[in-house]
C-alpha cells in the first residue's frame, strides 16, 4: 500500500472545535429551514389532512389547488381575486425604484468620491445621517409633502418614496467602491477629453459592476418585502403583493384556509428567493470587492 506524501495535505482531525462548528451550522439551517419546509407541506396538504395536526407529515397527496386558489381566488375581505394582481404591483414598484435608486446612488458615489464638488464631505455626512434615523419618523411628512404634490396614493409616489429612502445606503456603497479607483485614471480620461458622464459610463460604471449587482439585490429585496410604505403611500390600487397577503391571512370570513395562507406567502417571497438563489455567486463577488476596495 502506497504511503502518503509527507508534503500531501494532511487528513483533517476530528476535534471539539470542528463538532462544534457543525452543529451550529446544523442547528441554523434548521432553525431557517423548518418553517420553509412547514409551508411548503402544508400548502400541499387538503384541510382534512391539516386538522389532523401533524404539521410535519408529508402529504398523503400533492394538492395544488391551494397554490391555484392563492394566486386567483384568495380572498380579502369580500373581493376574492388572489394574490396575482399584487405580484404585478410589486414588478411594478420595484423594478422602477430599483433601477432609479441605483443609477442616482451611482452618481452620487461618484461624484462624492473622485470629483469632489463644493460641499462634498457636508453632503455626504447629511446623506448618511439621514439614512440613519428610522424611516417610520418621515411619514407624516412625507404623506403631506406627497400629497401637496399630488403623489399620494399613486405608483410615481410610492416609487419616489423608495428612491428617496434607498439613496444613503446605496451612495454609501458606491462611494465607499469608487473612493479606492485611482485619480490617475479619471485625470488621464480627463486629458483625451472626457467629461463627467463619459467618464462614468465608460469608466466608472463597467468597473463597478459587482457592486451594482450587490446593491441592486439589496434594494430589490428591501422594496419588494416592504410593507408600510407600500401600505402608506402606494393606494388601493397599487397595493404591493405583502399588503395582499397580509389582507389575505387576516381575512375572517368563512374557514381559515392554512394551506392557502401558506401557498400565498410562498408565491410572495419566490421572487427574492430566486434572485438570491441565481445570483448568490455575483452577490458573494461584489461582497468581497467591496470589502477590499473600501
């Protein structure tokens, strides 16, 4: 039998540490997998399986009714359309916002950043100072301001809304990527001529693709699970798609139906999970180009 290289790595070494460290990871993934697995179960499950109280059993058989039902036919209050109409609601509000909250927190990074006008650092700290005190404190005068300007209750408002409170973080974030890009390269474009925008979009902004993508899944995820802006400023019409499932849950008339509850907040938190799940590699990258360049 051939020996092992003395310079080959060595086996690894089962120690207290190591256990520990396992468990842990066992025991977290528990802790966030248990209740994902108890929706998904019980959306498959009919409501005689469900009163039985065996929340953990698999279902005797895959039901897909409550997922249909949830998407076109929960009810909220009287009116009983599912939960379909506020999943465009959220594309809606959250595609726009997030694109907008991007590009100006791009800007705004790099303006503050490499070029440095007038009043930079004022800014800066203003923004940031801003972003620090709890949104829940501008409501009312962001209801009034909005509704002076006629926004109230209207998708322009609720997208306005999100880009405003969306912009510290992501000029924090940008700023902080594009602080460590040398002068020399902006004074070099500078000399064959290039202004301000061509410098961003030619330079600047290929350069911080992973942390566009980094800041376009955060925003995309905070917008889409929000839900007291989307409650506050977004209108009967507007209504994002957590507004709609809480409407649905809380609906009291007739049976509470547990599998339609859970197949709705199941269709509710699919989008994000899917952007995480497809985009987990580019999110890690810009992570860690941030984390070196800031």
């Amino acid at each position: 039998m051939a020996r092992p290289h003395p310079n080959g790595p060595k086996p690894a070494q089962i120690t207290a540490g190591r256990i520990g460290l396992y468990a842990f990871l066992v025991i977290a993934a528990l802790f966030f997998l248990l209740p994902l697995y108890t929706m998904v179960v019980t959306s498959l499950k009919s409501m005689d399986e469900i009163r039985l109280g065996q929340i953990f059993a698999l279902p005797a058989t895959l039901d897909f009714s409550a997922w249909a039902t949830a998407w076109s036919g929960a009810c909220m209050g009287t009116v009983c359309v599912g939960i379909r109409s506020g999943f465009w609601n959220s594309v809606a509000i959250t595609l726009p916002s997030v694109a907008l909250s991007v590009f100006i927190g791009a800007v705004n990074g790099y303006a503050l950043s490499l070029w440095r006008p007038r009043g930079a650092n004022l800014l800066f700290g203003l923004l940031m100072a801003g972003g620090l005190i709890p949104y829940q404190i501008f409501l009312y005068p962001m209801v009034r301001a909005m509704a002076n300007i006629d926004l109230y209750n209207s998708l322009a408002g609720i997208i306005l809304v999100h880009v405003i409170f969306g912009l510290p973080l992501v000029t924090l974030l940008f700023r902080n990527y594009f602080v460590s890009v040398p002068e020399e390269l902006c004074k070099a474009a500078r000399v064959d001529g290039a202004g301000f925008w061509r410098i961003f979009f030619e330079i600047m902004l290929p350069i911080a693709v992973p942390m566009v993508v980094v800041v376009s899944m955060l925003q995309f995820t905070g917008i889409w699970n929000d839900f007291l802006l989307g409650l506050v400023f977004a209108g009967r019409d507007n209504l994002p798609m957590t507004v709609q499932l809480n409407n649905i849950v809380n609906t009291t008339m007739g049976e509470r139906t547990y599998n339609v509850n859970m197949a709705a907040t199941i269709l509710t938190a699919i989008v994000p999970l899917a952007i995480y799940f497809l985009s987990g590699r580019w999110f890690v990258r810009g992570i860690a180009a941030g984390a070196v360049k800031g």
